[in-house]
C-alpha cells in the first residue's frame, strides 16, 4: 500500500501491510478482527493503492475467495484503489468483471529479439541458416507467452537436421494447453535420452519437484553428487549449478535473492505435482538412499580425540561419542536428517539392505540422534541429548514397523532396551503415537509396565500427550491405569490436569480411581480445578469426586479455584454444593482468595451464597482488615454495604480505620468515617 501524500507516519505505512502479510489467515475470524490495523490506517491517508501480484497463486483452498471479497470491502468502503495481477482462469475473471481489465502479453518484437539472441550465441549452423523461419514459427505459436518461446526454442536447439526442425515446429502446442504440452515434450526429451547429461537433469528435477522443502544451490550440488553406497563426498563429482540449470532445458531457475533453486514457473509446479509418478516414478527411492548415504558418511560418525582416549575410558563408556562438526561437508546434512524418513515411507523401502544397515550402525545412529535432537527434537522431554539409542528406538521414533520388526529379529534383542532417560522402544512408540508399531512391540512381548527415570510408563506418556487411541490400546492390551509417576500421578489425574475429556471420560469409563491423590495429597478433581478444566470437572464429579477433599496444604477444589481466579468454576462447585467456609492451612477461606484478586464481583458472589465475612486468617484479619490494609476501597464499600464489621481488629488491636491511616489511604479512611 502507498499512501499518497507528502509525508505520513511509518506505522500507518506499516500496519495494512502487516494486515495482508498473511492472506491464508483471512477465512478465520471477524472482518473487524482481521482488518482492524488496516481500516485504522486507511484514515490516516488520502489515497491507497492495494497491489496484489499473482492472485491465481493464492489457492482457492486457503482463503482466495475471502481474499477478494475483503479486498472489494476495502475497496466500496474507503474508495482504495486495487491492483491485481493473474493468469486467466475464468473464475477469477468473472469476480473483476465489472472492473477494467487489462490483457498483458509479451510483445511479439520481444519474442523475436530473444529468439535471435538465442539463436546467435548457438554456434548451430543450421539454426543460424534458418535463423528467420525459426523465429517466425515460434513467434506465432506462443501467442505472447514468453516462457513458451524458451521452452519451444529448447525443443529444437538440437535437432540434426531441417526436416526434423520443421517437423517440430509444425507440431508446436497453442492455446491453453499449450504449457503442458510443453512441459511434456521437455520432459520426455530428457527421460528417452540416457546420456550423463540428461541423467543428471532427471535427478535434479525429481530433488527440485520431490524434496519436503525448498533446496539451496548447494543442497541440490550435493545430492546430485552422493554415490550410493560411498562412505564419503567426492567433491570432485559436484555438478556445477549453471550445468544443472542448462540441462534441465528451461523448467528450472535460481532465485538470485534466496539462492533457492525452483521450476521455472507456477504452471510447471502444477503441471509436475499433477504427473510426477509418471516422470519420476523412483524418485523417493533415489533420495532416500542418497539420504541414506550422507548421513552414513564417516565423516559424520563419533570422533573421539586420541589425546583422550586413555584419560576418560570410563567417561566415555557412558558418554561415547563426541561429534566432529565439519560444516564444509555438511551441507545436505540437516535436510537428510529431517527428511529421509519421508521419503522412505513415501517410497515404502523402509527395510531395504541400505536403510537397515544404517539403523543397525551403533556409531550412525548415536551421531544421527544427538544431531537431530538438537535440530528438531529426539522427544521433548528428558536429558539432552539422548545417549544408548539402539536402531530400534530410532525406527520406533520415526513410526517405521517394518523397520522394527525386521530390526528385532532374530531374539528381541532390543526389545526392552532402554535409553539414558530409561525409555524403552515401547516408551518412545506411546508418546508419538504410533499404534502400529506399538502393537508389534507388545506382540513380541514388550513390557507394558516398564518405568523411565521419571517412573513414566507408557500408558502415563500416552496420557500426558493427550493420545485417546494409543491410551485406548494400551488399556485394551492390559495396561495399568493406576500406575504413578514419580510425583505419585495416575493416568485420570494428568488427563484431568491437562483437560483432556475423551481421556478423562475413558479412564472413568474403566474404573480409574477417581481419589486417587499424588504425593501433594491432589486429586484429579484438585488439578482439573487448578487449570480451570470444566468439562474434567463435569466428569469427574458426575462420578462422585469428593468435593471437600483436602491437599497437604489445606486447600479444597473450590479453595483452588478461589485462588486461581477461576471464576466460572467457582461457580459450578458452588452450585455443586462445595463449602464456602472451608479454610486452609493459613486461615484462608474462598473469599480471602476472592479478595485477594480483587474480584468485586465473586467477592459479592460468594458473600451473597453466605460466605462468613467475618473470617480471620492465620494474622487475625478479617477480610474489611484486609481490604483497608490494602487500599482496596471498592472492595471496602461492597463489604461495608453487607453488613461487616467495622470495629473488628487485628492481633495488634488495630480497626480498619486504624489500618488504613497507618497505610496512607485516606479514601477509605474517609469511606469508613462515613459508614460509622
């Protein structure tokens, strides 16, 4: 947006920007919401101009429609001028039809001039012989689309002889069919030709079209460069980028800014996510084992510095690799390591000799743990970072069954092996979830019951992530659901602290025990109340949960959802029939916590259900004591209005008015003088 006019704040510059930077967002939310800081703006300007490039690249699945509708809103509105650019597409056409449009096209002179440059930096003599009548028939097909003019001109570049020239140019594609069509040609040029060249061009378009994310100049010279089955990078068989970009005829470009490497166009993108099986069919397998190969490398294998060795023999039987960074060498590492396992399971070769191999290196998979659970996370809890990872834990991790399965054979060996946070392959597959491989452990006789060092079992880890499927398995498999974790926590009692009700109302469901009290003497109920978890709450006392229970510290439920502020759920134990009065280890009662966060209205509330105003705490006050104490004038005239005691004192013999003139506040000295 450019607001037009002399001078005008940054911000006001700034905000609509901030209000477009993320259009996918905009099918969520109320337009007030969701435009605020942009209509905000618009007043502070004479004149806008809302420029949107490339609107057909908005999908219609994130919101384009919306897009447009806030768009034509601002526009009726606040009289902005739009601006958009698009390919045809009919739909899209319709939406601006009562708008002028504009028809944007390459010139055919241009077409022309870049043809004849083209065909003069070729040192084809029979290109350069035939220099008008090449130029003459690509111009004509393309229609004033120039990527077509590169891609057309690349369909002929090496033709032998006039004849097949000709029988090219007779057969160019036109109309809207025209960029796949040309697409096709370009690819199919490359696939029936064998040579290196075209090798390299095939693999680098199935890396560009096939990788997880977007790769770097230097990441896709790297893949093209593994050898499979090598355990090192000859930097000698690094392909150079402008040897790339020129093989692959057209379809790939660098964006100078990101030093991305990316298909040449948004219709190219299209075109190969549409038919990628039928031109790359082996593409997932080829970057899994390139994959493969580079995290397998040597160089990335644990080191331990011969001066060392000797020193902390000990040391390293429980530390046992120290890793090596070479950074010059591992530029494709971190994709590799985030992304292998897609591939695999995309290309279902999760258990070739390639892959096994790998999850069966002692020293590969210690290097390739450590380094991804500083990348992404090995699992996000516990000692960092993870030591006596076995194959299998990595396998399990990733969710691979095969993988595990064929990783046991042929005696279980690691079926109960156990990491340095004490978590077993059973453990790892109930956090993440994956209840394929959880039922292959438990087939081979994994330990349902087995502890990590914080006494989780598998059964704790699968509640504590909130995952009703694998809680339900494990319980069908015989788990035991008053296990207790190192803070004496069952199962019901986290799934009530973290408010998962599907989980909640299954333990019930089962018979969890619903007083079951962890090593603070909390219930379920006391949790579910702390963090204000109203359906747990429901759950829970709808199965009779003791409404009066009490910590180690005194506190009942409605005590601590007095002192967390939790308003509505104060109101549903009260309603529940909770006692107003109950005090705990410090003479508190719900309305001391009330006054605490100086909620005028629960405090009223619960004055009005019958709470004792005249309740003194473990220093003797009252809570009129308090509220004068505290300056809390408002406070002080609602409890002044119902009824409570002006002349009550403290352990020093202090009345309200007393405490309030030793602390200065003289509004609610003057409230009290009033009220005697």
């Amino acid at each position: 947006m450019v607001p037009n006019r002399a001078t005008y704040s940054e911000a006001a510059n700034q905000e609509p920007a901030n209000g477009f930077s993320n259009p996918s967002n905009i099918s969520t939310g109320s337009q007030a919401s969701r435009y605020s800081s942009v209509q905000a703006s618009l007043a502070l300007v004479k004149q806008i101009f809302i420029i949107i490039d490339a609107l057909d690249e908005l999908p219609e699945s994130n919101g384009r429609a919306a897009f447009i509708s806030e768009l034509f809103y601002l526009h009726n509105t606040y009289d902005t001028n739009i601006l958009a650019t698009s390919r045809f597409i009919p739909q899209l056409a319709e939406k601006f039809q009562s708008y002028t449009t504009l028809e944007i096209h390459a010139h055919d002179e241009d077409v022309r001039k870049y043809l004849d440059n083209q065909i003069s930096q070729s040192e084809k003599k029979l290109l350069q012989n035939h220099r008008e009548y090449i130029i003459t028939e690509i111009t004509k097909a393309v229609r004033g689309m120039f990527l077509l003019a590169k891609l057309h001109f690349e369909s002929i570049r090496y033709k032998t002889t006039l004849k097949r020239i000709k029988t090219a140019l007779e057969t160019l594609p036109i109309g809207e069919t025209a960029y796949a069509s040309a697409y096709e040609t370009t690819l199919g040029r490359i696939k029936t030709n064998d040579s290196d060249p075209e090798k390299i061009a095939n693999q680098a378009l199935w890396w560009i079209v096939c990788a997880k994310r977007p790769l770097t100049t230097s990441e896709l010279q790297h893949a093209l460069a593994v050898e499979v089955g090598e355990p090192s990078l000859d930097e000698e068989n690094l392909p150079e980028i402008q040897d790339i970009i020129s093989l692959c005829a057209g379809l790939v470009t660098v964006d100078e800014e990101s030093d991305i490497v990316r298909l040449v166009h948004y219709t190219a993108q299209e075109y190969l996510e549409r038919t990628w099986e039928k031109w790359f069919p082996n593409a997932h397998v080829d970057i899994t084992e390139r994959c493969i190969t580079y995290l397998s490398y040597d160089i990335f294998k644990p080191h331990i510095p011969e001066e060392e060795e000797e020193e902390e023999e000990e040391e390293e039987k429980e530390d046992s690799s120290i890793i090596t960074p070479v950074l010059g060498s591992r530029i494709l590492y971190d994709y590799a390591l985030q992304n292998w396992v897609y591939h695999a399971t995309t290309s279902s070769i999760e258990t070739t000799p390639l892959v096994l191999e790998f999850l069966k290196s002692e020293a590969g998979v210690s290097a390739y743990s450590q380094t991804l659970s500083t990348l992404q996370g090995y699992i996000d809890y516990g000692q960092w970072p993870p030591k006596r990872v076995t194959g299998v834990h990595l396998a399990t991790y990733f969710g691979l069954p095969k993988s595990v399965e064929e990783l046991l054979k042929p005696n279980n060996a690691d079926l109960e092996a156990q990491d340095d946070n004490g978590r077993t392959p059973l453990a790892l597959a109930a956090w993440w979830g994956h209840n394929e491989v959880i039922d292959l452990l438990l087939d081979k006789g994994a330990n349902l019951e087995t502890k990590d060092d914080d006494d989780q079992t598998p059964l704790l880890q699968s509640v504590i992530q909130g995952s009703d499927e694998v809680v339900k398995l494990l319980l069908s498999r015989g788990a035991d659901m008053e296990c207790k974790d190192g803070f004496g926590r069952t199962p019901l009692l986290w799934a009530a602290w973290r408010g998962y009700e599907k989980i909640t109302r299954l333990l019930l469901e089962q018979g969890a025990d619903v007083e079951a009290q962890d090593n603070d003497g909390r219930t379920p109920l006391s949790w579910a109340v702390w963090w204000g978890n109203e359906k747990a709450i429901n759950l829970l006392l709808q199965r009779g949960a003791y409404l009066e229970i009490k910590d180690y510290d005194g506190q009942t439920p409605l005590l601590w959802a007095a002192m967390k502020g939790h308003d509505r759920t104060i109101k549903l134990l009260l309603e529940c029939g909770a006692d107003l009065n109950a005090k705990d280890e410090s003479g508190r009662t719900s309305l001391s916590w009330a006054l605490w966060w100086e909620d005028e209205k629960m405090i009223e509330l619960l004055i009005d259900k019958g709470a004792d105003m005249e309740v003194r705490d473990k220093f003797n006050q009252t809570p009129l004591l308090w509220a004068a104490m505290k300056g809390h004038s408002g406070i002080a005239k609602l409890l002044l209005d119902k009824g409570a005691d002006l002349e009550a004192k403290d352990n020093d013999d202090r009345t309200p008015s007393a405490l309030a003139r030793h602390w200065g506040h003289e509004d609610v000295v003057k409230l009290l003088m009033v009220s005697t």
